[in-house]
C-alpha cells in the first residue's frame, strides 16, 4: 500500500517550493549587504512577533485543553481492533512487549496483534518466536526491501490486517489496558473521528548519566500530550500524532494509502493527511508509558530524527498549501514550523543572551539590549514553563523549581539537533536513526478503573 502521490516524501521539492526558497535566501543576502542596519531591525521585529503569536497560541491551547470532552456511550457491540508493532533489533524489550500487550483488556475474539519483525533479525525473532503469547497476537516477518523503516513494516502488516480500527505500539510501551475501549467507543459515537491519540507518558529514569534528559524529556512530553494535543483536538484542529499509540479509524488508514514509507516521522504526516481527507482527530485519557531514551548518545539521534521528520513533513504539505485549508494550515505552521523555528533560535538567542552577561559581569558595562524583545522572550519563556507545570501536573510528575531553571539548558541542546537535522536530510533523507530499548522494570503498577464511558468490561 503506498501513500497518496503528494504525500510522498520521497519526491524532491516541487518548482514553487524551489523558487521560493531561492527567491528568500537572496532577498535576506542583498539585504544585509545593501541595508544590514534595516535588515536587522526587520529580523528584529520578525523574530518578536513570531515569539508573542507563539506565546498567544500556547496560552489559548492551554486554556482550550481545560475542556473536557462528552462522555461517551459503551458500544452495543465492540469494533475490530488490530494491534501492530514494527521491531528491529529489539530482542532485550520483546517480551516485555508481548507482556505489555497481553495484560489489554478487550474481548478477544474482537482482537489481533501483529509483531512485524525485519528478515534479517533473526535474534528478535529467534525471541519473540520462544516467548508465550495469546492466541490473538502473530509474528510476521517483512520481506526485505528498501526503505528499512519502520513505516514500511507496518504497511506490510497491513495487508493481513482485518480490524476495524488500527493501533501502533513501539517496543518499550505499556498501555493502560482499558485504552482500547475508550478509544473504540469514541471511534463508535463519531463517524467522521478518522484517528485518537493517547497521552504517552515519560517515567523518571535512575539510570546515571541521564538525569537531567530524562526529566526534561518527561516534562516536554507533558507539555506536548496533557495540554497541547488535548487543547488542539478542543479547537477542531488537526496535530502531528505521536508516534506510538494512534487509534487510527481502518477506512481511513486505507483511503490515505497507509504510511510513508520514506518519512522518519510518518506519524506526523499522517495526522496531517488524514485532515486533509476530511477525517477529524481527536484524543482520549488512556495513557501509554514509556521509557525515555537515556544518555545523550541516544537522546541526540532520536531527535535528529523527529525534526528530519518535520522538515520533511513540512516539504510534504506545503506543496498543496490549500489541501489542508486555512486551519489546517495554522495547524501545520504552529506544529511542526514552530518546532523546526525554535529548534534553529534557542542556542543563538541563548548565546545573545549569555554573551551580554558576560559583558556586564567582567566591565560593569550592560550592553544595549533591545527592551521589546526581553520582554518578548521572557512572555514566551513563562509560557513554555507554564505548559510544561500544567502539563506535569497531569501526567503526575514533580516539576520543581530546578527543572525549571534547567529547560534554557535543554533547549539550547534541541539546536545541536536541528544542525545536525538539517545536514542528515539534506545527505540520507530516508535513514531512520534507530533508539535504542533497554528492559524496564520500573514502570507504574496499573490500578485498572474505569477512565470513561464505554470502558467497563465486556
């Protein structure tokens, strides 16, 4: 199954992106040459409107997630629900996984589960294969081809597929076990609900070496599943799903055309063209743990990865602006534009920042600093904190006060990221940097209760 032709991230970029891209990067260099004192007080004036509408969309995000949405009614009969997780090299967390998935609860003869495994990895397979599973749950083997990712295994396991409704777990997950239910009876109550996203929650690691990325990685988690996805589903607007635990309606999986095989986030795209197809999205509460990707070595290609997503999403969608509409195109800008924007100015903004401290300490002397935009960037500062506490709050963790001074820190490491981003796209568009699992056997015990309507037992 392949994705519609201008959802395809394969393809370069079309004449219009091309001239238009040209068409900027000489306006800014003539204009630096020519006016360089213009053309810094126009980057000025740009780069502080662009950090007040982020810092207005955040709090209007905010303050729509508050909203809670109608209970919905348990359905008289329960949908098909399909389960898949594409593993490569993951033979340490898969029996974790089937574990995980064995412990969902939803009636059975309702219920498959495909583990797609790559040909060649025979020591997952060799595991998974030895490891005790129910009935419902089968291992399918790709057949080797190119790209290897994880995209193309699904829409290989999509052809044995017979659900009604889809969902994508990674190695490491734990879902709540009633998160199908809540999903399925939502899907039953809304016909024109095209995909749910579940929260994905981030437990505090011990392991050495990865503290300070932990905890900031749970808390932009929060951030991102308790206030900003929940908010944009409130307002009607479509968002970039996570990569695991989409609740995908089948029909409208397979009117997409299935995944892109070639985008690094085809979660992302997805959440985007199934918009443009006239499905909505929504999200639930169930959520889904996980584990955070550790120590630098492996935080760095993680997010190297997302943002090389993005900016090939971004590449996809902005070919045919007017196939997501106006909203749809807010959505995109605020989502994933925003993301590759603030990725590229933390480090920078930070340096000014520093560089004029700095100054001050060792002359005595403040450097003239433009006041708009301190206070600009501190509006959109507190803003950013203020999500990430609302956010916490939610996924129960602790925000304290030296997480908040440690996020400047994190963020300027999301820059080295989008450099390093910017240079994978342009040389292996369409490698997938691959993070690594380790066993957990520290996530939360589950106290199954009932999170909505519809989830009670069959």
């Amino acid at each position: 199954m392949r994705p519609r032709r201008n959802g395809a991230s394969r393809r370069t970029p079309s004449g219009f992106q091309v001239t238009i891209l040209i068409l900027l990067t000489l306006t800014s260099v003539v204009a630096l040459i020519r006016w360089p004192e213009t053309a810094f007080d126009v980057a000025l004036v740009l780069f502080q409107a662009a950090f007040v509408v982020c810092a207005l969309w955040k709090a209007v995000i905010g303050i729509a997630s508050l909203r809670r949405p109608a209970p919905v009614p348990r359905p008289i009969e329960w949908p098909r629900y399909t389960i898949l997780a594409a593993l490569y090299d993951e033979a340490a967390v898969t029996p974790q996984l089937i574990a995980n998935l064995s412990r969902i609860d939803y009636p059975a003869h309702r219920l498959e589960a495909f583990i797609v495994l790559e040909a060649h990895d025979e020591a997952t397979l060799v595991v998974a294969q030895a490891t005790p599973k129910p009935p419902w749950l089968k291992i399918l083997i790709a057949p080797p081809g190119s790209p290897q990712t994880k995209p193309r295994a699904l829409n290989y396991a999509l052809g044995h597929a017979r659900g009604d409704l889809v969902t994508i777990y990674d190695a490491e997950d734990r879902p709540h076990p009633q998160q199908l239910r809540q999903a399925a009876a939502r899907f039953v109550a809304q016909p024109r609900l095209g995909c749910l996203q579940a929260p994905l929650r981030i437990r505090a690691s011990a392991k050495p070496g990865s503290w300070f990325l932990d905890r900031q990685f749970a808390f932009e988690y929060a951030a991102l599943f308790e206030v900003t996805l929940p908010g944009m589903a409130r307002l009607g607007l479509p968002f970039p799903l996570g990569g695991t635990s989409n609740h995908i309606r089948m029909t409208a999986l397979r009117g997409a055309g299935g995944w892109d095989a070639h985008n690094v986030t085809e979660d992302a795209d997805l959440g985007f063209r199934l918009w443009s197809l006239g499905w909505k999205l929504g999200v639930i509460d169930s959520p889904t743990w996980e584990t955070p990707p550790g120590a630098m070595d492996r935080w760095l290609p993680q997010r190297t990865r997302w943002l090389k997503g993005y900016m090939q999403t971004w590449g996809v969608h902005t070919r045919r602006p007017n196939a997501l509409g106006r909203r749809g195109s807010l959505s995109l800008i605020m989502t994933l534009g925003a993301a590759i924007l603030s990725a590229a100015a933390h480090a920078p903004t930070l340096a000014w920042l520093a560089l004029a401290i700095a100054v001050w300490a060792l002359s005595g002397v403040l450097p003239p600093l433009p006041g708009g935009s301190l206070g600009v960037l501190a509006l959109g500062v507190i803003v950013a904190w203020m999500s990430c506490a609302a956010g916490a709050r939610r996924a129960g963790l602790d925000y304290r006060l030296g997480d908040v001074l440690a996020a400047p820190a994190y963020w300027a490491l999301l820059s080295l990221a989008f450099v390093h981003a910017a240079w994978r796209l342009a040389v292996e568009p369409h490698v997938w940097d691959k993070t690594p699992h380790d066993r957990d056997g520290q996530m939360p015990e589950l106290t199954v209760v009932a999170l909505d309507a519809g989830r009670e037992a069959a």
